[in-house]
C-alpha cells in the first residue's frame, strides 16, 4: 500500500486538464478531467482518515499521477472521455446497459440499401431508428413497413445469389422486396425507397398516407379494384405503423429524457427516446456507487459515456445527440458539457431541467421507471442465494466473528428534536429481511417523557429487547400452570442474533456494547456510519473499511437504511397523533375520550375543522353546547390566524 505523500506532485498548474491515477506497473486506475488541476489534485492529498473509502483506496493503490493540460473544459471533456475508453481504468464508473437494445437500420452507404435489424457497433453511412424495448416489435414494424417501401433486406451472400441465377429470394415473389437483384427496378429508384423509408420512420407520416390515398381511390374510380385493394392494405399497415408511436410531446420535439433514482451502493438510470414527440425508445442502466459523485456528477459521468460513442462513430448513429437532453440535476460543467454536445451533433443541444409541463410530466415516468428498476435489482441481489452466502461469508471474515451471521438485527432511533422519541428493530435471516420479527419501542425514558440523548435511547430500546427475550425463553410452555405466550411473539425475541448492527457511529456502537455487557449477552455488535460508511467495532481507535462493492457492504446498508425507514415511519404517526391531540387539548371540555371519538366520527383534523354544530353534534358524547364550543374554537382559531 503506498503512501500518497511519496508520489505528491509540486508544481501543479491551474489550467484546465485531465489526470491520471497509476499504479506500480503502470496500468492506468483512474481517469479525471478537472478546471482547475492544482486545486482537483490537491484534494486527493490530505489527509486519508478525511478521504472517502474509494478515494483512499485509489490514492493508496497508484504510486504515480500524471496529468495533461488542455485548452478548455470542453477539450478536457472529449480528452477524459478517449482516455477512459483507452485504458478502461477500474476506480471509473462504467454504466453498463442493462440490456442490448435492436434498432431498424437502413444502409445508405451500399449501392442498394439495405433494411436490416441490428444491435451493436457503430457503422457510418447507415441511419438507425429506435431503440426498440423487443425484437418482435421491430421485426413487426420491417413487415409492415416492406408492404409500402420493398427495399432489399437480404443479406449480401443471398443478394448476389439471386443476381447470378437470375431468380428473386422469397420476398421478391410475394412484392415485399422490389427485387433489384434481378433488375425489376434501378439503383436509383431502389434508393429513393430506401429514403422513403427513412423520411417516414423519421416522422414524415403524413406525406405517404396522403399519396397512398390519393392512388388508391384513383384506381378505385378507374375500376383496377385489384390494385386499389393493395394499396388499401399498404395504408392500412402505414395506419400501425403509426399507431404504435404515441405522440407524447408536440411534433418538432427531439429530446432524450433522463431520470436517476439512486442509494448509496447503486445508481439506476432510464431514458427515453422522443423524436417527432414520440417514444422511439428506452433504455437503462444500473452502475455500483464507487465514489462520493453527486447525482449531477454521475449524470455527467453518463451523458460523456453515451454520446461519446456517436462523436467516434462520425455521421448517424443510433445514439444520435438530440436537440434537448433532459435531465434531473444539472452538471456542475453544464455548459462545457452542451458546447461538447453541440460539437459533436454539429448543430443546437440544449441541457437542462424541466420544471413544468408535458416534459416534467414525462420525466416523472422515466424516474418511476429507473425507481422500479433499481428495486428490481435489489430484490435480484437479495433472491440470489449465492450472492446472500457470500455477503454473510464476508462479514464473518472482515469483522473476525465465529460463524456467518445467520440472524442479524439493525436498531435506529429517530426523534424531533430529542422528543417523541422511537427505537426500531429489523431483522433479516439468511440475508433477506423477515418483517414478522420488526418491533419498534417508544423510548420512554427514566422519567417516562424520553432518553437524554441517542445512546441512552438505544440502552433502553436493547435493554427491553434482551430482557423480553429472557422472559420469552423462561416463560411457561402449554401444558404447564400458566398460559403460554403465542408461538410468533416467542420467537420474535427468544432467539439471539449472531450480530447486532447499530445506525450510528463510534459513541452508539460503545453503548450498545456497555449495555449489552451490564445485561450479560455474549453478542457481536458494530455500528455503521453514514457519512463515509465506515463499520465501527466497540473500544476501537479506527474503523474497519469494508470494499466499496462488497456484498457485506451492501448488505450492511440494506439493513440500516431499512431500520432507518421503519424508525421515521413509526415517529411520523406519532407525532402526527401527538400535533392532534395537543390541538384538542385547548378546546375546553375536551378530554382524551371525546378527542379520540371525535377524530374517529372526522377521520381527520382538516375534516373536524370545516364541520358545523350539527355534524359535530352527531358525535357520540358531544351534546348541542360542546359542539358550539367546539365550532366557535376552530372559528376563532381561524380569524387568528389571518
């Protein structure tokens, strides 16, 4: 492990640039772009304890930093990107798709054109459309689509085939290919089609609908009802066609809208293709957090991976840049970054943020989208048997316990200001969650209002849990002289973890521990800090680092953030019911009975409020003087408050 002092470089300009990360052997680990290098560099170089968990491990494992100066931001944008792709370096993020996506291509660059579907490489001389979700979706479109534009879709081996026998393929006969192998029709008029083609998968609907129309009823008023029959059929396959593109935005919109939902082990991305004002396409990602980027960062970080790709293919290409790039939080480059775009397309991109609107509109869809595609890969983490193992596997060997941890049991506390205090307890068993045996405690406090501060709320909360237990396991079974307590609430705490995570930091994870030894219990405990992750071990002088990708790591935080949610969920209803009952309290002649019956006739306070005397005298222990109390309170509550 190297120390970053060693290699510390003196003499870093201010210019703009991009740096590298080398280790030893020279291999390149990191790729940055920076608009001032001294001062990015520099921050890589104090002190490690200050550092993020990745950042240290980076500057721990190179031994070397270089770094080449550039003229502006936007050549430091085109410069990171090669380099990235050159050297592949693994401390980068790499969003990866989460599946290949087909696209409806036409080669305009062969003597006669081609339509085709294809996945992959980038090719010039070739329009793409799409991306399309299903192959079969596609492939219905080319069929339909082949009825009014026969253009070759054959391969070239079969092209030159027909060409030497003299003898259309299949498609030639049955009139979805004009058969240019055999001479049926010239280049040039083969390659008209061809544009045809791409001026209507390019929006231009409206034009070939009208002509086919128009010819159809031509022949019709001439009697060639053969003819104006197949035409009918070639409007009728333009009609779904066009169907399957809903227009979502106006006409002229060509734009990719971008949406993130991300945690702190993983980012999910979605976007959407709209050209015309229709959904063309969409697609996904989900990456591994390895650093501490903010969300702008990371949507950076995506926007130069996806559309690098078209700056190097030159011409169209299926990431063809559009005019609007949509996304939900602005880079910190913004601008360097749509002059790089506007390069690249050869013409205006604008990158910002809807606010409002149909775009807003749509945007909130693609962000449900990326929500429910970053659950999916969490419950696929979490169902994968091998992928729990390991993570138990893990946190045996990085926190030295005797046996993986089968039952683990995370607690948080969550207040309002120190009141209203509530402890949670979750547990997961064999690495997925088991919500039966959730509890949560409200902290009561050794004068019965609540705990001083965190660490005396979380000696209750386990106080209560243990000795619960120790009256579970001693209290009598069926069959003997008192009545057994049910089955379900026995096991709920009967049953020891085989680790205890706290959500909190070294202060939580001492009291836990000194608790846990005043009540006797032999069980492992850590805490888990938020702010750099770090796993914290009691009497500890420094933290244990678990690798940022680990499956230990992850499933360390699936296990707080849940404690973490089922704690603030549990606080909101109480304070809720707290703000209400303090509400009532000043209505005289209101007690806890009739507060809790008038919440109960109103369902809410907002209701109770807008009643009169009579509906709040129907209420059960309210008589026609009370309800006039009450009414005039609220009345006057109002003339208050305006």
């Amino acid at each position: 492990m190297a120390d970053p002092a060693s290699y510390r470089p003196k003499d870093i300009p201010t210019d703009p640039g991009v740096y590298r990360f080398r280790d030893e052997q020279g291999r390149v680990l990191y790729v940055g772009k920076a608009k001032n290098l001294r001062a990015r560099l520099s921050s890589y170089f104090q002190d490690p304890s200050r550092l993020h968990p990745r950042t240290r491990s980076l500057v721990t494992s190179a031994a070397s930093v270089q770094w080449t100066v550039v003229a502006n931001e936007v050549e430091a944008l085109s410069l990171e990107y090669t380099w990235i792709k050159q050297y592949d370096p693994r401390f980068n993020v790499v969003f990866r798709d989460d599946k290949s996506y087909p696209y409806l291509s036409v080669t305009l660059g062969e003597e006669y054109p081609r339509v085709q579907v294809t996945r992959g490489e980038l090719r010039t001389g070739t329009r793409y459309f799409g991306p399309y979700t299903h192959v079969w979706a596609i492939r219905e479109t080319m069929d339909l689509l082949l009825r009014v534009f026969p253009v070759r879709s054959c391969s070239m081996g079969v092209f030159r085939r027909a060409r030497s026998s003299g003898r259309p393929c299949l498609l030639g006969y049955i009139d979805k290919c004009s058969a240019p192998c055999v001479g049926r029709i010239g280049p040039e008029e083969h390659r008209a089609l061809a544009e045809d083609l791409c001026s209507f998968m390019s929006g231009d609907t409206g034009r070939f609908s009208a002509r086919l129309e128009r010819e159809m009823r031509g022949a019709a008023a001439a009697q060639d009802y053969e003819r104006a029959a197949r035409l009918r059929d070639a409007l009728a396959a333009l009609s779904r066609v066009t169907e399957r593109n809903a227009v979502v935005l106006p006409l002229d919109t060509d734009a990719d809208v971008y949406a993130l939902a991300a945690d702190d082990l993983q980012a999910s991305v979605q976007v959407f293709h709209v050209r015309q004002g229709r959904i063309r396409g969409q697609r996904g990602w989900v990456t591994d957090r390895i650093d501490d980027a903010s969300d702008g960062e990371l949507i950076e970080r995506l926007l130069v991976q996806v559309y690098g790709a078209h700056t190097e293919a030159g011409g169209e290409a299926p990431r063809a840049i559009p005019r609007e790039v949509l996304v939900p939080h602005l880079p910190d480059d913004v601008e360097a970054l749509a002059s790089w775009l506007r390069g690249a397309r050869g013409g205006a991109v604008s990158v910002r943020v809807p606010r409002r609107g149909d775009k807003r509109a749509l945007m909130d869809t693609v962000h449900e989208n990326a929500r429910q595609a970053l659950a999916a890969e969490k419950l696929r983490r979490g169902a994968d048997l091998a992928t729990r193992s390991r993570a138990l596997e893990e946190l045996q060997r990085f926190l030295v316990l005797a046996d993986p941890p089968l039952r683990i049991e995370c607690y948080d506390i969550s207040h309002t200001g120190g009141t209203l205090q509530v402890g949670s307890m979750v547990v997961f068993e064999d690495g997925v969650p088991k919500k039966r045996d959730y509890r949560v405690f409200n902290v009561r406090g050794a004068d019965g209002i609540g705990a001083r501060d965190d660490t005396e709320a979380l000696a209750e909360v386990l106080t209560r849990r243990f000795e619960r237990g120790r009256r579970e396991l001693t209290a009598p079974r069926s069959g003997e002289v008192a009545e057994p307590e049910p089955v379900l609430e026995r096991e709920s705490f009967a049953y020891d973890p085989g680790l205890l995570v706290i959500d909190g930091g070294l202060p939580q994870v001492n009291a836990a521990h000194r608790t846990l030894g005043e009540l006797g219990v032999d069980v492992p405990v850590v805490a888990l800090a938020k702010r750099l992750e770090e796993v914290w071990v009691p009497g500890a002088e420094f933290p244990v680092i678990l690798p940022r990708g680990s499956e230990a790591l992850y499933l360390l935080q699936r296990l707080r953030d849940e404690a973490h949610r089922f704690a603030i969920t549990r606080h909101r209803k109480r304070r809720s019911a707290a703000m209400t009952a303090s509400v009532l309290d000043t209505v005289p002649g209101i007690g806890p009975g009739r507060a809790k019956a008038l919440l109960k006739h109103f369902g809410s306070l907002k209701q109770l409020r807008g009643a009169d005397v009579e509906e709040v005298g129907r209420v059960p222990g309210i008589g026609p003087a009370l309800a006039h109390v009450v009414v005039e309170h609220f009345a006057a509550e109002r003339t208050a408050a305006h």
